[in-house]
C-alpha cells in the first residue's frame, strides 16, 4: 500500500486520514470534515487542524507548519478518540451480565497491576432479607444496589465498578472494552444477544427450506405392509390394497 510522501510525516501518521475515511465509510457515516487555521504569519505559517466526524469535533493540540501535517495529526487524534470510545449499546448487554461482572474486574485488576479487588457484603433486614456490598479496587470504593443474595450484591457491586471506570478513565475504559468484548468471544450467547435482528437468529442452522425438510420427514417415514415388511414411501397404496382384500375376505368368511 502506498502513502502520500510527505517529508516530515512518519508514515505510520499519514495511515490516519485513510483509516478515519475507511471508518466512516464501512459505517455509512459522513466523511470526515476538515478545516484548518493558519495561527502564525504567511512567511512562518503555524496551521491548527479541527475535524467533524461521526457528530464529535477533534482539533489537534499543537500547530504544524503545513496544513496535511495539522490536517493528519488531528486524524490521529480523532480515530484514536473513536477507537478507544466504548460504545454502551454494545457491550452493556455483557458487562451487565451478572455472573460475568467479577470475572471482567478480576481480569482488569490483574491487567493493571492492581490487587485483587475487596467485596464487603452485609446484609439488611426488613420486610424481606437483602444484601448490599462495596468494592474497593485500587483505593476506590464503589457502591453495589441491593440484591437478593450475598453472590449476586457481589456481582452488582462489581457491575457499578465497570460502569464507573468505562465513564471516567479513559485508558482504563479502552482495556476494559478489550476485556468486555473477549468475553463477548467466550460466550456465543452473549454475542446472540447482542443481535438486533430478528429472532430466528436464535433458532439453529438447517439446511435446506421448510418445505424440503418436509418432504424428507415425510420419506423417512417406515411404512409396513400386512407381512411386517418395513417398506418405502412407495409401499403406501399397495398396504391399503391388500387391507382391502384382507377385510372383503374376512366379510366374505364369517358372512359379516
């Protein structure tokens, strides 16, 4: 694959626009939108580069001397912005599958280095018996909502920690994604449950239509004549004869 050749761009930089473009256009989105401005002097020109895609405005943090330079770096900024962006609709149907909760924190802890995170379930009494836990992970407390049992408040309060680290830390959601998305790969069902389609999805594979499938139930059908003979499909007229004859006989010798 070739690249534009500019001088002082490393090549890695330029891919951007291109995957940007790619993004937009793989999604049916608009194509990118650039515009740059020239902050410095004509002889000594420092351009800023903003960028409009999919709904969000991206501008580069510093000036470039040329307007692809500008217009490349705020790319970089604006596909990686997107790249490590969690989209909620997709995932929350795993990350909030309880028993999947503990798991995914468990794995995000050992991946940051953290120690393993701390549950303090106790329970309230009243009208019923319920459970309420907080998690500490990496100093921070976090509140689950009540549950009926001492494992599910677990699970919630795990839960609340995701959702709390998707939203505020934004390297942290980036890892928590990868995390989240390899046990959309390790459970098929969460992957069908995902699916907006409609439900035959969850109905299993078979080949051919509906009206073939008949025809060969139909056929697979054991068919007997008067002897015990299993016969084919084929044999079916042929049985009704003979229980025909059979019956005019019997009529015949008993005089019925």
């Amino acid at each position: 694959m070739e690249f534009p050749k500019f001088t002082s761009i490393p090549p890695a930089q330029v891919m951007y626009k291109n995957q940007l473009q790619e993004y937009t256009q793989k999604n049916v989105k608009q194509l990118p939108i650039y515009q740059t401005v020239n902050e410095g002097f004509p002889h000594a020109p420092k351009f800023r580069a903003k960028v409009l895609v999919d709904g969000s405005e991206y501008e580069s943090k510093s000036t470039y001397p040329t307007k692809k330079e500008a217009e490349q770096a705020v790319a970089k900024i604006a596909y990686e912005c997107i790249h490590n962006k969690i989209d909620a609709r997709d995932i929350s149907l795993i990350y909030k599958e309880p028993m999947l909760c503990k798991s995914i924190l468990y794995e995000f802890a050992v991946k940051r280095n953290l120690d393993r995170p701390i549950y303090n379930t106790r329970y309230t009494e009243g009208s019923s018996i319920v459970y309420i836990c907080h998690l500490v992970l990496g100093g921070k407390t976090y509140k689950g909502e009540l549950a009926g049992s001492k494992q599910m408040a677990k699970q919630v309060a795990a839960q609340a920690a995701i959702e709390s680290l998707l939203d505020l830390e934004e390297t942290d959601a980036g890892m928590l994604y990868e995390i989240i998305m390899s046990k959309n790969k390790c459970h098929p069902s969460m992957q069908t449950r995902m699916d907006t389609g409609p439900s035959e999805k969850m109905l299993p594979k078979c080949s051919g239509n509906l009206q073939g499938q008949k025809a060969s139930n139909e056929r697979a059908v054991a068919c007997f004549n008067t002897d015990g003979i299993v016969g084919s499909s084929g044999s079916g007229p042929k049985r009704k004869t003979e229980t025909n004859n059979w019956e005019r006989n019997k009529m015949r010798r008993f005089g019925n």
